[in-house]
C-alpha cells in the first residue's frame, strides 16, 4: 500500500535535485536549498487514503521557501499537518513562528507563504505528513488561521492521540485491505478535526458524529496504554473518559464495527502477546511472563484465549516464529554469499 522511493538509487550529485522535484510534483512548489547537496540522503512514501494522502519522509537538514510566486505556479489548496519523528524546524507563516522538536506536531496552510528551516545541529529529519484538502475540515478557516505555525504538543491530549494514530498507519496500513483506506482516512480527519479544535477551544463547533469517532479513537490509544492493569474493565475505561459506561458502550455500538469494549480489549492483548512471542529479544522470557505484562490474569487463560485467536498454543507460536527467523536469516546470507 505504502509507494516508497529512495535517492539512495541515484548518483549523489542529483539526489537533492531528485527530492526537490519530488516535494514539487507530490507535495507543492517549494525553493528547497541545503547546505551541502553532495552529502544530501532522502527517502519518501506515500500512503493514498482517498480522503487523505499520508506521506513519510527522511531527509538531511534543509530550508524551504514558499514563496507568492510559488503559491501562484501551483498550489494545491490543501492544509498540512506534520509529526517530527526526528530532527527539529523552525516554521513560519500568517505572522505566526514556532520551533518544533521531536513529537510535535505542526500545522501549515499551502495558500499562504511560508519559511521552515531544519537546523543541521539537529541532524537528520523524519517527518509524517498528512495532506488535507481544505474542505474536509468542519471547522471555520479563520479559527483554524490561529493555529498556522503553532506548535501542537504531541505528548498529551488528542495530539498524543492522532500521534499514536500515525505510528499504527505507518506499522500496519501496508497490510490493510483496499477497501478499508477510505475508513482510515475518515479516522484521520475526525483526528485531526478534533485536535485542532481542542487546541482552539473550538470542540463545540465538530459535528456530533465527528466528535463520537475522535472519542473512540482516545478510547483505543487509552486501552493500548493500559493493557497492563489486569483491572483495565469496560467500567475502567468509562471512568477514564468520564463518561457513564451505559454511553461507552452505546459508542461501540453506533461507532465500533461491532466490537465491544471487552472484546477490544482482550483483541489488543492477544495481538501485543502474539507481538512480544515472535520477537528474538524476548525468548528468555516466559509465556506467563509476556501474559502477566499484558494484563492476562492467567497462563492457563492466556493459553485458551490465544488458541483460540490463532489455531496454536503461545509455546507453539513463539517455536515457529523462531524457526521462520531462523530460515529467513539463512536465506539472507546464502543470497548475499
């Protein structure tokens, strides 16, 4: 699903001249200029989501120039919201100037000049963007102007929530069906929607259906980051959102594809389990040990509830997710032999 590129297949002398085209035919027209373009490293994909394109990137420390002129050869009249994953810039645009670090999030309009510089002390830059056509967003444009070239904190609220997001898109989006971009990319909005209007102090303004889907979009990240508490209950994650747990699972029932909150929860334990089963690091560690860090109140119900998710005991898993390792890095080396 992810389309990758890299200038690493190219000569280096045309590498930066290679991204700059690229930023100019997928992102818009931009005056890129770096320090020193012999050492220049870059590599981008994009993640179509009909309603959105998600796009990621590495790149050594540059300036970007968007100028009237630019805005005036082309312009693709969207807004653009960034994660720095790496590195640091320093943004400008509409009188507004903001210096993002690592985890941060931050927004720009791409029918208004403006000025980022990716200092080289920070090293090189890893960026997610989200690229919004500007109509998909229920919030008034003069609002939204407020927050041009501010920097949305990324550690907590729903920014750590559309953070989080982005992580699961960039792991798992590959493996999703076609079918299922469109829904994914309606995710990303009401994300993004009710994130900005948290920070403008503007919630009121999302339709109710909008605001539901950003609910229960915290709801997920909330049970991802509490799958340890062995009493992490319906009645828990009710509580945790204030709200009464008859509302909670009325959401799931209008907003969740059919899934309780119960079973959400037991899902996401298997899958971090089954995660933490075939990762080499972890072999020295128990079965009931992975269990118990994952919030199982048992071996023996751990063992059922997995069996029963994937056809095989935990011990099984983990034996044939080593021998699949195995025969991969064997195969590596006789290719490269």
């Amino acid at each position: 699903m992810w389309s990758v590129v890299s200038a690493g297949e190219l000569p280096a002398r045309e590498r930066f001249d290679w991204f700059t085209d690229l930023i100019t035919r997928e992102v818009m027209p931009t005056a890129l200029s770096v320090e020193r373009p012999a050492d220049f490293q870059a590599d981008a994909a994009v993640l179509d989501l009909r309603t959105v394109r998600v796009a990621r990137f590495s790149f050594s420390p540059l300036r970007s120039r968007r100028t009237p002129a630019l805005i005036r050869s082309g312009d693709p009249e969207q807004y653009q919201l960034g994660l720095m994953r790496r590195g640091a810039t320093v943004l400008s645009q509409h009188r507004n100037d903001c210096s993002v670090g690592a985890g941060d999030l931050v927004f720009w309009d791409t029918s208004r000049p403006s000025d980022a510089a990716m200092p080289t002390a920070s090293g090189p830059v890893q960026l997610t963007m989200l690229q919004l056509p500007r109509d998909v967003l229920p919030l008034r444009p003069r609002r939204i102007d407020r927050l041009l070239a501010s920097r949305i904190p990324g550690g907590h609220g729903l920014g750590a929530v559309l953070a989080s997001f982005l992580g699961s898109l960039e792991g798992h989006a590959g493996q999703c069906a076609p079918e299922d971009l469109p829904r994914l990319g309606s995710v990303v909005v009401d994300l993004v929607a009710a994130c900005l209007a948290q920070n403008l102090d503007a919630e009121d303004q999302l339709p109710a259906d909008a605001r539901a889907r950003a609910l229960l979009q915290r709801i997920h990240t909330f049970v991802d980051t509490h799958l340890a508490d062995p009493d992490l209950t319906p009645a828990a994650v009710a509580a945790g959102h204030h709200i009464a747990p008859r509302t909670l699972h009325q959401l799931f029932r209008s907003y969740g594809d059919g899934e309780t909150v119960q079973a959400l929860i037991r899902r996401r334990r298997l899958e971090r389990c089954r995660e933490d089963l075939a990762r080499p690091e972890l072999l020295a560690h128990p079965v009931q040990a992975i269990a118990a860090r994952r919030g199982f109140s048992g071996p023996a119900v751990f063992s059922r509830a997995f069996r029963a998710a994937y056809g095989l005991s935990p011990t099984e898993f983990r034996a044939l997710s080593v021998k699949e390792a195995r025969a991969g890095r064997t195969a590596g080396r006789a290719a490269r032999s």
